[in-house]
C-alpha cells in the first residue's frame, strides 16, 4: 500500500508580509570559498587539501563543522581556538572569490518584491564577514533588514536574531517566514513564532533527516519558495 501523501510536501500560499533567509547554503553557495580557507589551513600544516565536495555539506555549520570534518576537531580540543581563529583569518581574506549566489536568486527577490513583501537575511556569521559578503554579493544594500550571528546576544537556535530582523522589517513574526538549510533555522523560526522552509538544496549532510525537521515545506530549488508565497496582489 502507498504511503499517505505528507500534507507539508504541497505548496501553499502561507499567510506572510515578510521573507527572512539564511544566508551560506540558502541564499549563497559560499562552500568553495570556505572549504578554500580550510584547506589553506591544512597546507599551512603540511597535509594534503581536501576535496571541496567532501566539505560542502559541513559548510552550513561554519568554522566547527569544517574544522570537525577537515582537522577532526571539536571545540573542546586543546588546538581547537588557535585553529579556529587561523581558519577565520584565511577566510576573511578571500571572503568571495568564488562564492555567488545561487542560480534563480536574484529572480527570486525581484518576484519578492514585485509581491509587495518585504525580505532580510538572518546569518550566524559573524559581522566583520558577512558584511562584506553580502556587499560583493550585491545583497548588502537590497536586504531590508540583515542580522549577523553577533548583532544579538544569542545566535540561532535562538530566535533573538529572527525577532529582530522583524522588528527591523516592522513586520510581526506571525507573518514572516524563515528559509534556512539546517535544522537550527527550523527550530529558531518555530521558536521565533514564524512560518519555516527547508532549503533542501542547501548544505545539508548525510546523518541529517530534513524531512524529520517539523517545517512547514520545503524546496528543492529557490524558484520553489514561490509556490509557498502569496501571489501577486493578492491577501494571504
């Protein structure tokens, strides 16, 4: 017999004013340029780099899911910090060579804001890297509202950084929906009282079951949020 139909597996206009993102694995494929700085690491020390495809799926977890998987690491390592912050410099000097955003971005924001929505960007990295990410990325001035991982007290799961970019937008949590690739976005949009998507396209690793991940949808491409957004002109 046929599995039930998953009621969260159709699209649906959700009652929304507002779309927040995540921003490395949602809205940008940043993974070359972090697996990059990883691998600079490891070259500084003597090994051999790794394959950025075997980095990919760790990227969304920033510098302790790279370095877990690229130095066999965790924070509780002694060489943990040092390697972190060595990780960090590579990094910020060559925040974007290579990454971009990914392909159906730029029509996507243009049919966001052609709905009339208003659209912001909560990210877990740091300031002094986002910032000028987003600004060669085209997105620093366009974002109605960006939250970095240090812009609050607390970053994601937390929903902090999720309510203040709705206060930025002015628009109530109840009608904002998060997109995010990683399990904490969900939990930080529930948390935050927002409508949530899967990115599933994002930078997702193999343990992990997004399907399990109690969202509203999800979408396998960035084209795809548009079937969960009111349509143009209309009231959701």
């Amino acid at each position: 017999m046929d599995d039930p139909p998953n009621p969260r597996s159709a699209a649906r206009a959700l009652p929304v004013d507002a779309v927040l993102f995540d921003l490395d694995g949602t809205l940008a494929d940043t993974a070359p340029d972090l697996g990059a700085a990883l691998n600079r690491l490891r070259l500084g020390r003597g090994l051999d780099p790794v394959p950025i495809l075997e980095l990919r799926s760790s990227s969304s977890h920033g510098a302790r899911g790279l370095l877990r998987v690229g130095m066999g690491i965790a924070p509780e390592h002694a060489d943990y910090t040092t390697l972190r912050d060595a990780f960090l410099a590579h990094y910020e000097a060559a925040l974007c060579v290579e990454s971009k955003l990914f392909a159906e971005v730029d029509a996507l924001l243009d049919a966001i804001e052609a709905r009339s929505l208003k659209w912001g960007i909560v990210t877990n990295k740091a300031t002094r890297y986002a910032t000028p990410l987003l600004e060669q990325l085209g997105l620093g001035r366009r974002a109605g509202a960006i939250v970095c991982g240090d812009t609050t007290p607390y970053p994601k799961p937390h929903p902090a950084p999720l309510l203040a970019a709705a206060d930025r937008l002015g628009v109530v949590p109840a009608r904002c929906v998060y997109v995010g690739d990683a399990e904490r976005d969900i939990t930080a949009g529930i948390a935050a009282g927002m409508r949530t998507i899967v990115a599933r396209y994002g930078y997702i690793e193999a343990h992990e079951s997004p399907e399990s991940w109690p969202a509203d949808g999800g979408i396998d491409h960035p084209a795809a949020l548009l079937g969960w957004l009111p349509a143009p002109g209309s009231i959701a």
